[in-house]
C-alpha cells in the first residue's frame, strides 16, 4: 500500500467540527478522543448514559444516537448544527453491529433490522448534514464499512450485505459531489480489537433458530467467537490503525475513495483482484 500522503491544503487545514457515531468502544471512542486531542471540537454520540457520561468526561460534546431511531437522528443534527452557526467540517459513520447467520436462517426481520441500523440510519444522517456542506463549499463525509463490504465470508450475509449496499451508495453520492468541495471516503478495516463481536452475540441469539439449523454444529464454533470477543490474535491491531487513515481521509488534499486496513483486509482485496472467482470463494469459505 501507498505511503499516505501527509500534505493538507489550507481548506484541509481548517476543518475542526466533527460527528463521531458509535463512540462507546472500539474504533469510535478511539477516534473521538484522539481527535479532540489533536484539536479537532468532536460531536460523539453513543446510546447508553454511562457512555455519554464517559465521553463527556474527556471533554467531548456528546449525545445520545440509535440509527434506528430517524427522531434521535434529527435531534442530534440540530442539536450540533445549533452549536457550530449551521457548518460542520466532517462526519465519521462508524456506529453498527453485525447480525451472525447463515442466509438461510436470516429472517426478512432480521434483515431489515440489520440494515436499519448499518444502512438506512447512515443514509438518514448523511443526507441531513450534506446541504450545510455544500452551502459551506467543504466537508469530509467518511464512513466505516469493512473489508466483508469487498469480500464477504460465509456465516456474515447480513452484515456483508450492509456493507455492499454501503459501498454502493457511498460511491456514487463521492461522484455526485464532484466539484463541491465535499469528498467522501469508505474505510473497509479487516480484524481490530473491538467489542463488535461481542455487542452482535445478543443480535445471533435473538434472530437465529440454533438447535434448528442445519448449522448447528458450525454454530457452535460462532458462539465460541463470539463469546470471546471475536477472533484472537497477537497481531490483530488496535482501532489506531483506522485513526490514522481516518486523519488522511479528513486532511488530505486527495481523500482516497477507499481505505483497506489490516494485513488480512489487504491480502483478500488483492486475492479479489488476481484470483478465479470459484476459486476465492473457495479459499475464504475454509477460513471464516
């Protein structure tokens, strides 16, 4: 991968009001206190009190967000736009969950719950900000999607499908704001230490029928994944791995459309790339 390209252009330089979703744990809560710390004023938003209450002790100017609620997704638009005068520099999409389950097993309810949040909520919250952008003439809009949103893996259909709508969406609106001075910027990180694992263990207990599956026994070794947390590694980063891209995809000249992260996301993009399809699918069915 490209050494990332450190140079900001003064428009670049000036950007310093940020929306952060999903800033309870992980690669969100990372962000937002590190940005804070680099001067940026972060707007984070998380869904229990005692998260608020954490970021708000660290100085950070938080509120209260579930994507699938659309009235808290336009309280927290105004809320932050009362604030900053109606401008806002950039926004980081990165609060979700990841339903588990075969596609078989995956009810039309539990689809559209998973795509609430991951999809739709992010639309909503997206399209509510771009207008104070464009009337500005700059903003950053970048959006946590995954490598499964390039790559899926069995056991994942759901959340892949979340991100593959994502993707699509995303990319075409980057092209619609050509010339706006709004870029828009998709990072698709493979395994960091996160808790989103473990937050989408109640979602794989809820909606999936286990002792009825013809599953079942692959099943098992999900629930043993997931009760740990995810999988364990020495190697698997931390969320400032994304920080770092996440501050070129706000301060470069040239946002990237795309960020892969980790070695594993940068291994399955290439072998996407040079592999027979047949084969690909076949390799990465042996490793999910």
């Amino acid at each position: 991968m490209a050494t990332l390209d450190e140079t900001t252009s003064p428009t670049a330089q000036q950007l310093r009001t940020i929306i952060i979703t999903g800033a309870s744990s992980g690669i969100g809560a990372y962000c937002a206190r590190a940005l804070k710390a680099e001067g940026w004023r972060v707007f984070a938003t998380a869904r229990k009190p005692e998260d608020i209450a954490a970021l708000e002790s660290d100085g950070i100017e938080a509120f209260y967000l579930d994507y699938s609620e659309p009235d808290s997704i336009a309280a927290l638009v105004a809320a932050v736009l009362e604030r900053t005068g109606g401008r806002l520099d950039a926004l980081f999409n990165n609060g979700a969950y990841a339903q588990a389950g075969a596609v078989e097993d995956l009810s039309v309810a539990a689809l559209k719950e998973q795509f609430e949040v991951n999809f739709f909520g992010w639309h909503d919250l997206t399209s509510r900000l771009v207008p104070a952008m464009r009337r500005q003439g700059h903003g950053r809009l970048v959006h946590c999607s995954s490598i499964l949103g390039l790559v899926p893996v069995r056991f994942r259909g759901a959340y892949s499908a979340s991100k593959h709508a994502l993707e699509a969406l995303m990319l075409c609106q980057r092209q619609e704001l050509d010339g706006s001075g709004v870029h828009v910027s998709l990072i698709e990180p493979g395994p960091v230490k996160s808790k989103i694992a473990s937050n989408g263990l109640p979602w794989f207990l809820k909606n999936i029928d286990i002792e009825n599956s013809v599953h079942r026994a692959d099943y098992a070794a999900q629930l043993e994944r997931l009760r740990a947390g995810g999988s364990q590694s020495a190697l698997k980063p931390g969320p400032e791995v994304v920080h770092k891209v996440l501050r070129h995809a706000l301060l470069s000249r040239r946002p990237r459309p795309h960020y892969v992260v980790t070695v594993p996301a940068r291994i399955g993009a290439a072998l996407k790339r040079i592999l027979p399809a047949s084969m690909l699918y076949r390799l990465i069915a042996k490793r999910a």
